[in-house]
C-alpha cells in the first residue's frame, strides 16, 4: 500500500468551556461545531480530499443534514452516543443511530478525549476498527508512551493510534498542529509518514472558529478561519508525498502491507 494520509475529524458538542467551569448551553456547543464544519467541508470538496468525521449520535440526531452532508463524500464513524461520557449500551446505540441516519455502515470508533476503551465491548458493538488510542505522554489527559505506536490486531479489532513521531513520540495531534512551528511540524508528520506508511492526523471542526469562551489560551490562540488555511495549505504540500484515504479503506486494505 502507498504512504496513507488519514484525515480526521471529531464532530462533537463543543463542551470544552464546561470543563473549564464555563456555561454554554447545547445549541451553542452544536452552532460553534458547525460554523467551522460548513467551510471545512466546502474547502475539502474543492481540493478533491476525502476524510474521516467521528460524529457523536447527539450532534447526528440534532444536526442531522450536516451528518447528511458529510456521509455525501466522506466516511462517517462513531464518536460515542454524547460526547462528555460512555455509559453501557452506548456504543451499539450510536453505531445504530448513524447507521440509520446515513443509510451505510459504521465500521469505525473513535472515544471522546482518547479514553481508553476495553476492545471487546467495542468488537461487541459491531466495530471494525478503533482510532481511540493516542501512543504519547499529554499532562494531565493519559501517558501511553508505552503502548503500540502503530497500527495493531486484539483479536479482530483493528486499533489505528493516532500519529507520533519515531522514537521521540511527539504527538502530531490537533494543538502540535496550532503551536509547533510550521517547518518542525512538516519535518516531523513527513518522517511519520514514511518511517510508518501512514500519517493519522485529527481535528475538530470547532477550531476553525474564533474560540473565546473562557479557555485557555493554548486551546484558543490560533484557532479561526485562518486556521483552515493553514490545514489546506498543509494538506496540499502533504498530498505529494502519500494518498489520502478514510480510515474505513484504510482498515479494509491494512492486511496488504508487508
């Protein structure tokens, strides 16, 4: 298989002031994902790139042309029922939900904030794939500096970590996108990719929006429209180097590698 870029996103509740002891009531938490979604998926469609969006079954079921609109040319995955836990039953009931909404199959799981997630509960629901787990040190959130940096079968569950650097395990997640310098950045996702065949990037469509309810300022200083200018100005120089394909095709092809 061609070096694989996999482009992803997590369309979700933006409920990231309420971590941050701020009030934002659902609608605004869904409006701010979808000011940043809209354009996102226009530029998207004129570069001709195909993506992964994990979607919560909330945001499905409240927004559901946006969801609509995405299954239209890219792949749509779970991202839990809502976005802020996962209680029993979940997991099915959001593959069940998109299913129904988009009228094709959900092979893939991707939980809120990389938690971890036992893989036979998610080999039970029906899932093909899983993209919840991130190989790196972030303070405060997890340390899986040593879990598999590559991707990896438990059992007949495919598991795609997210991209870190070789060695140093750098994470090439959304905020290393924001803060590390453009050059170190490029460096650093062009190594992955040809040391690894694959390069596993992830955002969120809220970013693309000005963010100024009360966060901090490493979660609001580069975000906006300028930022999607920035990513598609990437995502063009990345583009000469590797494919982009869905994590879905991705996972069905995974066995071809040597």
């Amino acid at each position: 298989m061609p070096p694989s870029i996999l482009l992803t996103f997590d369309v979700e509740e933006f409920d990231a002031p309420l971590e941050h002891g701020h009030e934002i009531d659902l609608d605004t938490q869904l409006d701010c994902c979808c000011r940043g979604l809209d354009p996102l998926l226009d530029r998207l469609q004129q570069m001709g790139i195909t993506a992964t969006f994990f979607t919560t079954g909330r945001f499905a079921r409240e927004r559901t042309e946006h969801v609509q609109r995405i299954a239209e040319r890219h792949e749509v995955a779970s991202h839990g029922l809502v976005h802020e836990s996962l209680a029993d039953g979940d997991l099915l009931a959001s593959r069940t939900l998109l299913e129904g909404l988009i009228e094709r199959p959900v092979t893939g799981f991707r939980r809120a904030r990389m938690e971890a997630t036992p893989h036979e509960d998610i080999l039970e629901a029906g899932y093909v794939y899983n993209a919840s787990e991130h190989p790196v040190w972030i303070p405060g959130r997890y340390n899986n500096r040593r879990a598999p940096r590559q991707p990896y079968r438990s059992g007949s569950l495919l598991n795609i970590p997210a991209s870190c650097t070789p060695r140093l395990r750098l994470p090439l997640f959304w905020l290393a996108f924001r803060h590390y310098p453009r050059r170190l950045f490029q460096r650093c996702a062009l190594r992955t990719l040809r040391h690894d065949g694959q390069l596993n990037l992830y955002f969120h469509p809220w970013e693309f929006t000005p963010l100024t309810h009360g966060l901090p300022l490493v979660m609001r200083r580069g975000s906006g429209p300028a930022l999607l200018d920035r990513l598609c100005w990437f995502l063009e120089w990345i583009a000469e180097y590797g494919s982009f394909r869905t994590m879905g095709e991705y996972a069905d092809h995974w066995e071809e590698q040597p």
